[in-house]
C-alpha cells in the first residue's frame, strides 16, 4: 500500500470517530446552506478536523473541501465530510465520508467509509479496489442483456421517494446508483444523470476497470 493511500485511511479513521457519536444524536445541530442544501455540525467539525490533520502532516498539499471551499494547488485532497447529509440528519445510516487525493488534475487514491453501515471502500491507480479487505473487480459479464440491474430500478424509487422533497430527484438517484454499483449489488448502472459532485464516487467505480 502506497504512503498517499495509508494516510488517507488514517484520515477516513479521524473521520469515523467524529461522525459516529453524531448520528442520531438528539442534539444534532442542522442549519441549511445558501444552496437549501442541509449542513451539520458533524459537517463543519469532521472537515476541520481533516484539514487541520493534512496541513500537520502533509504540509504545501490544498485542500478542496464541501464546507470550507477550495486552497488550490497541483496537489489537493478533496473532502466530502458526509456525503449523505440529509441521510445522516434524518438517522439513516446510507451516508459516508469521502476523501480523495489529486495530483495535477488527476485522482491518485480514494476512500468512502461508511461506519454506520459497516464497511469502507478504497482504491489507488495502479493498486486496485477494494470493500473491506476484499479485492473488488469488474463482472466477468459480457453481455448488457445478461447484467444483473435490478438494484437500480430499486435505487431510483428510492431516491425519487427521498428527493422529492428536497427537489433534487437526479442527483439523489446518480448517488444510489453509484452506492449500489460500488457495493458491487449490480453489474451495471444507468445513471439518470453525470455530475461533478461524483468526482469521489467515480475514483470508486473506475478503479477496479
């Protein structure tokens, strides 16, 4: 395992002790973004707490992070505290956080843990993919006909369900998509829609080819 990949499951670690406790505490403070967007003090303090960690331990490296923006620079980590946060406010347990490092406009490594489900998947250029401690590959399936897909019309009632409200219906649907292809439940998804927000979901699904 490279040095850039250890320090960020160190990182995704640091990450887990701070959102733990917060899921479903009774005390969660949520606020909304300009965005409408919802943001949690679980938010706010786990990307601190990484950003501070980075710049100890890895100093001259930006950070590009969801809550407190971009610093620039050939080599950043990007950060998405929680991805899920209406998930996570609401005490559901589909939300994760996700690092992942840049060197000159391309990803090098990636991780998305997610404690409350159980599990952490990672992935480095070169190194493959993997979900726990077990090494993920792409369907030996050659045909589209005879994919399995039937977690993906189970992922976009879902997301249609959960985003309605929050007027956001493609891209919640995109996130499970991903969710489940990642989890290796499906051997191929159709996206309703690409967005830039994927930038950590991709690094997970392109990794194992």
């Amino acid at each position: 395992m490279g040095t850039d990949l250890a320090f960020a499951l160190e990182l995704a670690d640091l990450a887990d002790t701070l959102s733990l406790p917060r899921f479903r505490a009774a005390d969660l403070h949520v606020d909304t973004k300009p965005d409408r967007s919802p943001v949690t003090d679980a938010d706010t303090r786990i990307e601190r707490a990484l950003r501070e960690r980075i710049a100890a331990e890895r100093p001259g490296e930006g950070v590009l992070g969801e809550e407190e923006g971009d610093e620039g620079g050939d080599v950043r980590w990007i950060l998405d505290p929680i991805d899920g946060t209406r998930n996570f406010s609401r005490g559901i347990p589909v939300w994760a956080t996700l690092i992942a490092l840049e060197r000159e406009g391309r990803i090098v490594c990636g991780v998305a843990s997610a404690p409350a489900l159980g599990h952490r998947w990672w992935a480095s250029r070169g190194e493959g993919a993997f979900r726990d401690a077990e090494r993920l590959s792409v369907s030996r399936i050659e045909r589209l006909e005879a994919a399995t897909g039937a977690g993906v019309a189970y992922a976009l009632r879902v997301a249609y369900l959960q985003a309605a409200a929050a007027r956001d219906r493609e891209l919640a649907a995109l996130d499970l998509a991903l969710w489940l292809l990642a989890y290796s439940e499906d051997e191929m998804t159709i996206p309703p829609a690409a967005s830039s927000s994927s930038m950590t979901s991709r690094t997970r699904v392109e990794a194992p080819g």
